[in-house]
C-alpha cells in the first residue's frame, strides 16, 4: 500500500491534511468504482461473444431454409411449365381420341 496521508501520525502532517485525505479516500473510492466497472465490461464482451457465434449459427441454419425455399420455388415454376404444357395435349389427345373412334365407326374391324 502507498504512502497515503491517511497513514502519517498525526503530528507528521502539517496543514492540509484533512483535504488530502479526503482526496485519497476518493480516489481509492474511484479505483474500486473502476474496477467494478471493468469487471462488468468483461461480462459484456463475453456475452457479446456468445450473442456472435448464436447469430452466426443461426445464419447458418437461416441460409440453408432460404436455399431450400429457392429450390422449391424451381420446382413449381418447372410444374408450372408441365401444367401449361398438359393443356394442349389434352386437347390433341382428345382430338386423336375423337378420329381414332370416328374412324373404327366408318370402317369397323372385321376380325
């Protein structure tokens, strides 16, 4: 411990002494203050850091659901397409159908 005015016997101080005093309490005051302050500032950062890596992993897991909601946005724009597709071939399907009975009407298999 230093040499504080507090320490001195009281005949060793002359003058001033009570103020340097009150001084030095004040300051020993203000290191227990800041050390209490940095020791707080210690958990901050580690809970900062914790906070990081369980943003960074949820992310992750964020990228992975967005890549698979893209994918399966594909795959209905690809459906999509076969739907619009189908349409038509009914149509021709139908058609083909249409002359093929037609057709066995006119000229009936002799078998």
């Amino acid at each position: 411990m230093t040499n504080h005015a507090i320490n001195h016997p009281p005949g060793d101080c002359t003058g001033g002494c009570e103020e340097i005093k009150t001084v030095e309490q004040r300051l020993d005051d203000d290191a227990i203050r800041m050390d209490r302050i940095e020791a707080n500032q210690a958990l901050m950062v580690a809970k900062i850091d914790e906070n990081t890596a369980l943003t960074s992993s949820i992310d992750a897991s964020t990228k992975s659901m967005v890549t698979a909601f893209q994918n399966l946005e594909g795959a209905f724009a690809v459906i999509e397409k076969i739907g619009k597709l189908v349409k038509p071939l009914t149509y021709i399907t139908v058609f083909i159908g249409s002359l093929a009975a037609a057709w066995h009407n006119l000229w009936p298999s002799t078998k």
